[in-house]
C-alpha cells in the first residue's frame, strides 16, 4: 500500500514506477527511510531541491539497500 506522506508517497511512486521496485519492497525502504528521518526533517534538508543535497542522497540509498534495492534502481527512480 502507497504511504499517505508527502516524501513518503514520492519516494514510493518514484522507487515503483521509474526504478520498477515491487511495492513490498518499495514500501520497505520508504517506511526505513521515515522511521530513521522524519519527513519534516528531510524537507528541512532539502529533500525537495534539485539538485538534492548529498546527505540526502546518502538517507535514500540507505534505506533503498537495507530493503535489497540495487543502485540501478535507485538511479532509475532518482532519474
């Protein structure tokens, strides 16, 4: 199931749709990323600005590896 939060949801919708993570999995890494950083937090951070900031980047791949998604798929998404 698609989480209701802003980052949440986007980083769902990206993982699944342009990095073709599972839901199961891509739900995985969102609730990871979320439970280590709260959303307001990585809005804080700047999680919505282009580029994103490294630490950022760092917080994604982070809960992306820890539910078994690859690099290539977090490009994909990221992409």
């Amino acid at each position: 199931e698609r989480p209701a939060g802003l980052v949440a949801g986007a980083f769902y919708d990206a993982l699944t749709t342009k990095g073709g993570v599972t839901p199961g999995v891509a739900r995985c890494a969102t609730d990871d990323l979320i439970a280590t950083t709260p959303e307001a937090d990585l809005l804080a951070m700047g999680i919505a600005s282009t580029p994103r900031p490294e630490p950022v980047n760092e917080l994604l791949r982070q809960a992306g590896f820890r539910c078994g998604i690859t690099q290539a798929q977090l490009d994909a998404a990221a992409g």
